[in-house]
C-alpha cells in the first residue's frame, strides 16, 4: 500500500514525455498481444495465481523500477567510456606538451633522439 501511495505521489511529478510514453514499446506482435490480455482475464485455478492478483496494481511500479534500472546501467557504460576517453585524451595531450617541451630545448641543446 505504500509503494502505491508512493507511486501516486510521484505522478504528479512526471515529465510529459513519462505521462504519454511511460515505457518502451513491446516487442510482442499484436497476436501475441491479444492472447496474453486473453490469458491475464482468465480466472486463476492456482492458488499461487489468484494470490499474484493481489498484487497487479504493482506491475507498474515494476515496470518503472526496470526502466529506472536499464536507464542507471546504460549511464554507469557512458560514464565509464567518458572516462576511457578522458584519459586517453590526457595522454595524448601529455605526449604535445612533451613534444612542446623538447622543441623550445632544441635550439640550446642537441636532441637526445
């Protein structure tokens, strides 16, 4: 009951974008659509699945969760490859300011190389 009284709380905080397109597009064909709408309407006979329906009001919330958590793990990649590429960068500017530094000596002394 939290989680929903949660979950309502922060719609009101949700970007337009969220309120229209809240999740990705399913990957089902609309067959496969049809027949798991069919198969969610149908009465359970398992005790496990009638229980599962107490808790449909939290496949949004799950929904939201994994989409918080794809969208925190493909920023935990672009982070680390901004970081790959900030330290070649500082290498490669090493490498000019080196260079930089022999051409001033050159005139004084002879080139090591």
């Amino acid at each position: 009951q939290r989680i929903l009284r949660l979950a309502e709380m922060c719609r009101r905080l949700e970007t337009e974008e969220e309120k229209v397109l809240p999740f990705y597009p399913s990957s089902l064909a609309e067959s496969e659509q049809q027949n798991a709408r069919m198969v969610l309407e149908e009465t359970p006979s398992e005790p496990l699945a009638r229980a599962m329906q107490d808790y449909v009001g939290l496949e949004r919330f799950w929904q939201r969760f994994n989409k918080a958590k794809l969208e925190e793990k493909a920023l935990e990649q672009a982070r680390a490859a901004l970081a790959n590429r900030n330290q070649h960068l500082r290498g490669l500017l090493q490498q000019y300011l080196a260079g930089a530094a022999i051409n001033q000596k050159v005139p004084r002394e002879s080139h090591p190389l």
